[in-house]
C-alpha cells in the first residue's frame, strides 16, 4: 500500500489522506449538492480519514481476490494498492460522465459545476432525519400519492423535472413539511409502498437492533474478541 502506487509517476511524491482526497475529486464535489456560491464554497476535507480507511479495505478487498485467485490456479500475485487510486473509484459514474456525455451537456454542467441542483435526499422528520429522494418522473408520481396529493405539488413550476431543480428551494419547503408529522417508520413505510427511495437514518444502536437484520441474523455474538 502506498500513496500512489509502485508504477505510478508520482510515486516518489508524499500523499496521504488530505492529498488523495483531492486529486481524486471527491474533495472537489465535498459537499455534494449544496454548493450555492461558488467563490464563497471552496470543496472541503473529509471527516476523520475516509481514504485512510478506504485504502485499508480496498487492499483487504484486492487481496483476498489474490487468495482466491491461488487457489483456482496455484500462482501467486503482486497486490499493489494506491490510496489515490483508491478514492478514484469512490467517483465511478464521473467517469462515465468525463468519457461519454458532451461537455456542454446538462447533466455534465450539473457535476462540474458543484452547484446544488437537486435535493439533499437526507431531511428531518418527527423522530430524526430519513433519506428521501423524488428525483425522477417516477418517483416525483409516487411521491404524490405517498404524501396525500397536496395541491402544492401540482403547481406548473413543478411539472417537468427542470421546472423543479430551478425551484428546488420550494420543493424542499413542502417536502420537510409533510415530514415534520411523520416519523421515520411512518414515512418509510408510506414512501415505500409508492415505490419511492426512503428509509430511515439509525443509530448505530438501532441498526444493532434492526428487525430486518435480526432476521437474518446479520450480526453474530461472541464472547470475545471473534468475529461479529
């Protein structure tokens, strides 16, 4: 493990957390879909060492593929894991949007731009937060019928997917507002049942103990230091 890899031409360079934080571009779209100023908004570091960790589990990752890649054929491989790489792809679909969409495309401005053009997918409810997302014609359909047909939601401004990214600000209002009187569950529950993408944010205590994982005896216990 190393900052940039062993064949890189920036191997004899120093890195570390903060350095492949931006050279990746994760740094650069920190926040994501808040930036409203962009001179005023610089990109920020992450919490803690996020690609401290991620180096960790992507080296954890690529040497168990080795492992099992022995055992197929019986020879051994050279595991040679760059942090910098490593937070490259924590960006995966900005490939995709570098290589194939045109530059002056609206959905490649919308990501080279930082700008905040959606919503934030994670808002305050009665109980505490749940990501809710409506971004898409679907969803937005389903979204309706989930929060009761409000009469707000069918305003022009809102018919078409770019009539609500320019008034987005107004969307969030009526959104946060029907949450205000629901609880994570009952949002949940109501959301899901349109099909749309909600679900609760947890404590680590409640994912511990989640219904969901419990049934799937997802976590194990043990007496001491074992696996979990």
């Amino acid at each position: 493990m190393t900052f940039f890899g062993a064949e890189s031409r920036y191997k004899n360079l120093r890195g570390g957390d903060l350095v492949a934080t931006h050279m990746s571009g994760v740094g650069y779209e920190t926040p994501w879909h808040q930036v409203t100023d962009l001179p005023n908004e610089p990109p920020l570091k992450l919490g803690g060492r996020q690609s401290d960790y991620l180096t960790g589990y992507t080296a954890a990752a690529a040497a168990m593929c080795a492992l099992y890649s022995r055992n197929a054929n019986g020879a051994g491989q050279h595991v040679d894991v760059s942090q910098w790489l490593a937070m490259v792809s924590m960006v995966r679909p900005n490939i995709g949007f570098y290589s194939h969409e045109a530059r002056d495309s609206a959905s490649f401005q919308r990501l080279y731009a930082r700008r905040k053009t959606s919503g934030q997918w994670v808002y305050p409810c009665k109980d505490g937060w749940v990501s809710f997302s409506a971004g898409t014609e679907r969803f937005w359909r389903g979204a309706k019928k989930a929060m009761g047909n409000p009469e707000w939601m069918d305003v022009d401004l809102f018919q078409t997917v770019l009539g609500r990214v320019a008034h987005i600000d107004a969307v969030e209002a009526g959104v946060i507002d029907w949450l205000s009187s629901h609880t994570r569950s009952e949002a949940f529950e109501k959301a899901q049942a349109e099909h749309v993408p909600c679900f609760p944010v947890h404590t680590p205590a409640e994912v511990a103990s989640n219904e969901q994982y419990e049934a799937r005896r997802f976590f194990e216990r043990t007496g001491g230091f074992g696996r979990s």
